[in-house]
C-alpha cells in the first residue's frame, strides 16, 4: 500500500514533491491553534495500517515541535503501521557536549524526543561536530542527504570561474568536496567569533584572483554576519566582482536577508530545505531516495 504524507503548515510544495516520487498520496489534516495557544490537530484520512510520513521543516523548532509530535501521536494511535518523518532542517544538532557545567546536551535530548514519535527520520546536512552520524545519536533509523553535490551543479552551471570561499576551519572538508565537483579553486577564511552577531575574519593569501567570482558557501545562513564580514573584507582587499552567497539551510534570523543584500552580495542561493525566495536549488530527488531506502 502507498504511503501518506502529511505536510505541517508551510510545507505543502515539499509534501507534493514527495508524494509525487514516491507515488503516494497526500493526506489531509487540520492542525491550528485554540485562542488560548493549545493546538488543535484533527487527520481527515485514513491511516489505518499504512505508512504515515510527515513532512516538517523545523527551523523554529520551539514553535513547531509540540503540534508535530501531536500529529505523530495521532496518526499511531489511529493505527499507522509505521510514523516516519521528514524533516529537511533539522534543528538543535550543535550542542552535543556540556561545554559549561550545567548545560543541556540538547541534541541528545531532542533526538530522544523525537525517537519517541517517530519510527525513522530523513533529513539534510545536520549540523554535527563531534557526532560522525546520525545514527551515533538516533535509537531510531536515521539517514542525512548530503546538499554538496548539487551545490556544487549550481556553481558549476551558474557562476563563472568561481572561486569557492568557506567560513572557518571546520569547514575545510565540505567546501573542498563541493569545490572539487564544481571543477573550482577554494579557500578557508580565518574567522574569530566574539557573539552570535560580532564576527571578525581575515583571508589568507589566495594568489592570483584575478577574474574570479566569489563565491561564499555555507551549510546554514542564520544571522548572516560571517557573510557579511567576509563581503566586507572582500571589499577592503580591492575585489571587483560582487560575492554569490550559497548555502543549505536558509534561516535566515532577523534581517540577515537584507543585510546580506546590502552589504553588497551579487546573488543569494539556497537549498529548498526551508521554504524561502533564494530556493534554487531543489533536493526532493534525493530525499524521495532517502525515505524509499526507509520505507522499503
């Protein structure tokens, strides 16, 4: 029997996708809020015995979680043979050490929470440091669909002589992969963090950049600022072509959006992992795979 998707509110374009590769149907459901904040939830197709997917985004995580895991518990306890979830963004991955004393280790926690709902878990590019895989924090099965390799088609087919440009350190091995496939020269820059929002860089030395187009890549654009930095620094050093900004995950908190704009950047791409409108880069293929190798 076909499986049901299920898109919580704002991913409907994703669900149909989805549903359309996998060759199964699309489920309807009522999720909304009472006045007082609680959420109603009611699912208008019959799960009974089949496979139930959801389809959730989870860029504000702390907005969304409860009524996701509402509909997950809805659908088993209407008798769902199996509950997988979708989630292109998954969010609460980048503390997984206690750094301080008393500190949540919250991709522990929120990983158990979802172990809870859920049967299996399909995602994209997690933000994971000392963790290797997925599976090494999920009871549950648990797969990443990795964005490299279509970043790296878009640059490849859109930007001439690129120059691809990487945030820090940590990300020396996925910008070289990505550079690799887009037959293109990269650098690391060397970022000092002071805040969340307070971001200092310097580039090392490139050699010969003339003609170039950087291009600065990223897997989550959040605040914006170590883009905005590096454009910045681009400018100081002279660069007549205006930065294309790549990245995976479009958050994109407060203004970083205009502030990227503003600050000079000539394009801004993004995966459709979080429906924004820099969304060029389409990853539903990949995922329609991912959730075939669950479901199979």
């Amino acid at each position: 029997m076909s499986p049901v998707l299920f898109p919580l509110p704002g991913n409907e374009r994703m669900a149909a996708a989805l549903a359309d590769g996998l060759k199964g149907m699309g489920g309807r459901i009522d999720v909304r809020r009472f006045p007082d904040g609680d959420s109603y939830v009611r699912i208008d197709t019959t799960v009974s015995d089949r496979t139930v997917i959801l389809v959730c985004t989870l860029d504000r995580p702390d907005e969304k979680f409860l009524q996701l895991s509402l509909v997950a518990a809805t659908a088993r306890d209407l008798g769902a043979a199996q509950v997988g979830l979708v989630c292109p963004y998954l969010p609460y991955m980048r503390q997984d050490a206690r750094f301080r004393p008393g500190e949540a280790i919250s991709s522990r926690y929120f990983a158990h929470l979802l172990e809870v709902s859920f049967d299996w878990l399909v995602t994209v590019d997690p933000h994971l440091h000392r963790i290797h895989s997925l599976n090494q924090l999920f009871a549950i099965p648990a797969a990443a669909v990795h964005a490299a390799p279509y970043l790296a088609d878009w640059i490849r087919n859109n930007v001439e002589n690129p120059l691809l440009i990487g945030p820090d350190s940590e990300s020396e091995q996925w910008v070289g992969s990505v550079a690799a496939r887009a037959q293109a020269a990269y650098t690391i820059l060397e970022k000092v963090r002071r805040g969340d929002r307070d971001v200092e860089m310097s580039m090392p030395n490139i050699g010969d950049a003339a003609g170039r187009t950087p291009v600065l890549v990223d897997d989550i654009i959040s605040t914006g600022r170590t883009m905005v930095a590096a454009i910045r620094h681009l400018q100081a050093l002279g660069w007549s072509s205006a930065p294309v900004c790549v990245g995976v995950h479009a958050i994109f908190a407060d203004d970083a959006y205009g502030a990227l704009r503003k600050a000079g950047a000539h394009d801004i791409i993004t995966t459709n992992t979080i429906l924004h409108p820099s969304n060029r880069i389409d990853l539903h293929e990949s995922i329609v795979n991912s959730v075939r190798s669950m479901i199979a």
